[in-house]
C-alpha cells in the first residue's frame, strides 16, 4: 500500500472490472473474512470460558466489528481503499460505495481515521479487538462471562496505556476507545 501511495500508482486490480466480475469476488472474500474472524475470535483468550450459543452470537453480530478494527489501516487517508480480496481484486473506494453505499463507506473512513489517530501501539491495538467482541448486549443469553472478560480486557488496556503513555493521556485514550 506504502509503496503504490509513494509511487503515485493510482490504478488499481480490477478498476476497470464491470460489476458482475466485481460481485463475482464478494462471496469468496466473504467466506474468508468469516472464516478468519470466527479463527481469531476462538483464539482470543477467555474465549473458551463462553458458552457456543454465546459466542455464536458474537461472531454473528460483531464481525464488522471485528473487520473493521483489522482494516482499518488499508482505508487510507487519501480516500482510497487497499484492501484487496483473495483473488487479487482491490477494493477501491469505488467498489465499495457500490457494496456498501457512499453514507456507509464515508462512516467507514471516519473512523478508521479516527481510529488511526489513536497512535496504538501493537500491543495496545491487540486487546481492543477482544475488548469490542466482549461488549454485552441482548444478544447475548449469558452475560456474565462475556462482561468478566471485558472488565479483564478493560484493566490490561487501560494499564497498557497508561504504561506507555502515562496516566493522564492513557486516561484520555482509553475513554476515546471506549466512545
């Protein structure tokens, strides 16, 4: 991404697709988003402690969440979009006001903006993932692992921040993480 951003390259894999080649790569980038965000929110530690209906429903209703807060980083401040879909394809910005609309699709770049602005270190970035799939709502039967493993979460976040930042501006943070 670095390097076509640097090298000015501004024609992308598959611009000029038509719409049934794009739509023809959804279901397969699809499926493998799923399959990936399924793999990473198992893994997640705790993870095992939630119950499958549970967890079911926090694969089913946070994994644009989840994509959202991996890919944030390849929806560019320059408006273009870098991430591409198994097969090569690149959703640009345009490919995406086509899947998603354009009021979603500038929603989806203000926050990745915003989310960049953080400045998170790797560490950091790692336990808000876990933080957001932990969040309880009525979708969830069990509540009360779920909202244990966020209260962890919340602490090793909120003491990460502080550790490299200091306290006032690992304050501050953490309550933009939690907006």
């Amino acid at each position: 991404m670095h390097q076509m951003i640097f090298n000015g390259i501004n024609e992308y894999p598959g611009d000029n697709a038509t719409a049934a080649q794009f739509f023809a790569t959804v279901p397969r980038t699809l499926e493998v988003t799923v399959r990936s965000s399924v793999f990473y929110i198992q893994e997640l530690s705790g993870m095992v402690n939630i119950g499958s209906s549970n967890l079911h429903n926090m694969i089913l209703h946070r994994s644009f969440d989840w994509y959202m807060l991996k890919y944030a980083s390849l929806l560019h401040d320059n408006g273009e979009c870098y991430i591409l879909s198994p097969d090569g394809f690149q959703y640009t910005r345009r490919w995406m006001n086509t899947l998603y609309g354009v009021e979603m699709v500038d929603a989806m770049f203000k926050f990745s903006q915003c989310f960049r602005n953080l400045n998170l270190t790797e560490s950091e970035y790692c336990l808000i993932i876990p933080l957001q799939m932990c969040y309880t709502d009525s979708t969830m039967k069990d509540q009360d692992i779920p909202r244990m493993l966020r209260a962890c979460y919340l602490y090793a976040l909120y003491q990460e921040l502080c550790n490299n930042r200091g306290e006032h501006e690992g304050k501050a943070i953490c309550s933009k993480v939690l907006q």
